[in-house]
C-alpha cells in the first residue's frame, strides 16, 4: 500500500510541475499554496523553486525558458549532478 501512495504522490507531483512550467493559471493559484516541504521529489522541489522565481520576475510561466535556466544552473554548478540527471 505504502508503493502504491508514493506513486500516486509522484505522479501529482510530475503533473504539478508539468503545470507550474507551462501554465500561467497554475503558477498564478499555486503561488500562494506552495510549500516545497510538502513535495517529496527532490528534483520537483528545484523545478518548482524555479518557475516561482520566474513567476515573480516576469508574471508567467517559464515554459521553454526552463532549458535555459536549466542549462544555468548546470553550467554553473548550481544543480547537483544527480538531480540534474533526473530532471
């Protein structure tokens, strides 16, 4: 029982980023909801921190921006290898 909450938690978790990475409504309502306490996926917890920043830097979603900061981040040395490689 225990595999199958983590899964359920991983895949609200993917769809929660997919939405925070490409959907304005969804930064919009998710803005003020968010706490990366509660997100159990490393990797979706720096995504997410990185279309919050985003969002409070240019009011929208950063959609194909995230390669780029992605590739900031890597570059950089911001972004530890094993997250990097999930993502």
């Amino acid at each position: 029982m225990n595999v199958h909450s983590r899964r359920v938690d991983s895949d609200f978790e993917r769809q929660l980023i997919t939405g925070m990475i490409t959907s304005d409504e969804v930064l919009r309502e998710v803005e003020h909801l968010y706490r990366p306490e509660l997100i159990k996926v490393p990797f979706v917890r720096t995504v997410a921190q990185w279309c919050l920043q985003y969002w409070e830097k240019y009011q929208k979603a950063p959609r194909k921006d995230i390669q780029n900061i992605f590739n900031h981040h890597v570059t950089t040395n911001k972004l530890p290898p094993d997250q990097a490689e999930a993502i």
